[in-house]
C-alpha cells in the first residue's frame, strides 16, 4: 500500500545478484578441480577440503573456501531479512469498499464538526435551560404556597374587620337607645346576666323581677329568626356545670304534662324550639319554668326546670328608646 509494497519480484531482483555470483564462483572451482585431476594429482581425489596436510593441489584452495562460507552466511542472512521484510508487505490488500465507508465518515465528521460543535452547544443550552425551569417551577410552588397562606390570613383579618364593624354599628345603633349594659340587636334590647361580672343566679321569679325593674320583661321568642339571633349572641360557658345550671331564663311558663305553654305577655306559645328529650316531667331537671341553652343547635336551645329552687342567669327583653 502507498508505493511502498515489496512483492516477489523485487524480493527476486535483489536476491538474484548474489545467487548468480554464488553460481560463478562455484563453477570456477569446478573448472579448477577438473583440471587437477587431468595432471595426474591422484593423491587430491582422496582428500577432502579443511583435511590435513599440505600437499594441496592450490594454496589458493583454504582462503576460496573461507570465503564461500563467509559469502553463504550472508546470503543467508540477506535472504532472512528479505524474505521477512517481504512477509510483511504481501499481505493481502484491504478492498476500497470496506475503506470507502469508513473514508466517507471521517470526511462527514471533518466537514461538518462546526455543526457537531453548534448541536452539542444547543443541548447544554437546553440542560440549562431545563435547570433553571425547574428551578422557576420549585420557586413558583413555593411562591403559590406564601401567596395561599397570606390569603388565608387575609380572609381571616376580613372576617374579623367584618365582626368589627358589626360590632361598631351595633354599638352605634344602640347608643342611647338601650340602657347601659343592654345590647341592641335588630329592633330590641336586651339583657344577659351572664355578661354581668357578678355572676348571679336567680330563680325565675327573681329574674322576671329584675327584668321589670330594668323596664322590660323575661325574654320572648316567637319566631326562628329571633331564636337564631339569640343563638348567636348566647355566650358559650364551659362545661364546668351540669349543663342546665349553665343556662338562662326566658318569659315561658307551662306545664310539661298537658304541653301548654304561655309567654309573660300572655301569648300561647306555638313554636318550640325544645332540646332532644324536653321538657322534663320528672326528675331533678324538670318543671313548670322553661330556660335556654346553646350548645352547638340553634333549633335546639330550650329545656324546662323548677321555678323556685333551680338558679339560673336570665335574659331580659326592652324595646329601645
């Protein structure tokens, strides 16, 4: 390959000079040999060369052999190393069509490696690209979850702002229109002894008294709105108490065994809105007195109790100035 193969016949045309020297050489030794024998030199046909003696035919004879020995060991190394030298070089040729291929691609990658280098550049700009996208995305949930806890802190703040100005415009609407320590809620008044700090405890007589005095009455309810309005202004005690001793008197008397139940302005009372398992016919919590007790169901707020001998807060009711 490449101009530098050896085949056969180079090997044969340097090797082809010493063989023919060899050959000259050898027939002139022949030549001389028979001439020895043609004198009559009878002794020399039975001697052998490197033999003793010096009665040689030629004392030429002893230096040609040396240097035919010496002439035959270089021609022998000389062919050794040609002979492997031309081993090396006769190996077959690679055919063009399995080189062709791969000539092809080598050409591909040497005239487009500006391409190669832009698409590998283009992928790590990608690589990075997706990086920082994930990075955006964990900053933008981390973000989304600040963002949902500062609107849950801002409805909550709206709610009680809400509560707030509630609170301010029921204070506003009841000023001078209710007396002091009364509350004013839709068109009336009225009066929780629970919120009082003293914390007294009256009977139903007792209460009804101090309602009057105040220039009200015990509390009427006849209707679910005024029910669910007083729900929600009910203080929630704990449960400290047995749960009736921590309710409150209304204006309703009756009798549990026959149902009938009249309010304190003489009205037969038609809606009812009795906890489950009231009114009480028996027992210690039962009799002729109902009271009022919220405890989670705003329907569900009234249970009876004895008159004179249970104490209870109470709710009075005025109309406002």
């Amino acid at each position: 390959m490449g101009g530098k193969q050896i085949n056969k016949h180079h090997c044969n045309c340097l090797v082809g000079p010493f063989h023919r020297q060899f050959e000259k050489k050898m027939s002139h030794q022949q030549k001389i040999f028979k001439g020895s024998n043609s004198h009559g030199a009878s002794t020399l046909q039975h001697r052998t060369f490197g033999q003793g003696g010096a009665a040689s035919a030629d004392p030429h004879y002893p230096l040609a052999i040396k240097c035919l020995s010496l002439l035959n060991l270089i021609l022998l190394m000389a062919a050794v190393v040609i002979g492997i030298y031309c081993a090396k070089d006769n190996y077959p040729e690679v055919p063009g069509s399995a080189i062709a291929p791969l000539l092809a691609e080598v050409n591909y990658y040497r005239n487009n490696s500006h391409i190669i280098k832009t698409r590998l550049e283009a992928e790590k700009t990608a690589a990075k690209q997706r990086a920082g996208d994930i990075s955006v995305r964990l900053e933008l949930k981390q973000q989304k979850v600040l963002t949902d806890n500062i609107l849950k802190q801002i409805g909550k703040l709206q709610m009680k702002k809400t509560d707030l100005q509630s609170n301010i415009s029921v204070l506003v609407e009841s000023c001078n229109k209710c007396q002091p320590g009364w509350m004013l809620l839709k068109s009336a008044c009225y009066y929780f002894s629970s919120q009082n700090k003293s914390g007294t405890k009256r009977n139903w007589d007792e209460s009804r008294g101090n309602c009057v005095n105040q220039g009200g009455d015990l509390l009427v309810i006849d209707s679910l709105e005024k029910q669910v309005t007083i729900s929600d202004n009910y203080s929630k005690r704990s449960a400290s108490e047995t749960w009736w001793e921590m309710g409150a008197w209304i204006g309703l008397t009756g009798n549990a065994t026959s149902g009938k139940w009249i309010w304190v302005n003489n009205v037969t009372a038609e809606t009812f809105f009795w906890r489950i398992g009231q009114p009480k016919t028996e027992g210690t919590q039962s009799g002729d007195c109902a009271a009022f007790h919220y405890y989670g169901d705003a329907r569900k707020t009234w249970y009876n109790g004895n008159c004179q001998e249970h104490r209870l807060h109470w709710i009075c009711e005025a109309k406002p100035k």
